[in-house]
C-alpha cells in the first residue's frame, strides 16, 4: 500500500468505516440512492418550497423580518416550543 493516500481515497475509506460498508461500489450505490432519494423529494416538493420562499420574501419586504440582533432569542423560543 501507499505510504499516502488521495483525497479522494481518504474519504472513501472514512465513508466506508462510517458506514460499515465493505468496498468503494457499495459506498458509491449507496451515496448514489441517498442522492436520488434527495433529487426525488425536492421534485415532490418544489411548489411548496418555492411557496414557502415566496412568503418568507413577502415578509421580508413588509418589513416582518427578524432583526440579527434578536435572532438567536427567537431561535432560543422556537426550539424551546417543540
């Protein structure tokens, strides 16, 4: 073996024990069907993202945003509320 490794190959191997997968094909199929699953679910969704992005921009232009200096209280709020 190499006394170094690519980049390339440093990940593979990282992704390979991350997963306990056995070779570089079964990491590439499984990446490969994560990313299809991606692909699949923002086609599903686009309409309702873009709706989504649309209101928020609305907002913004109403003057409804949030300012950056309370930003972190709100986040604080919103996760406190789940």
């Amino acid at each position: 073996m190499r006394a170094f490794m690519t980049d390339w190959e440093a990940r593979m191997y990282s992704q390979m024990h991350a997963t306990g997968t056995a070779s570089a094909e079964e990491v590439l199929m499984r990446l490969l069907n994560t990313q299809e699953e991606q692909d699949r679910w923002l086609l599903e969704n686009k309409s309702a993202i873009e709706d989504k992005i649309q209101r928020g921009l609305a907002e913004l232009d109403r003057g409804e945003g949030i300012v950056d200096s309370d930003l972190a209280g709100v986040l604080a709020r919103l996760k406190a509320e789940r």
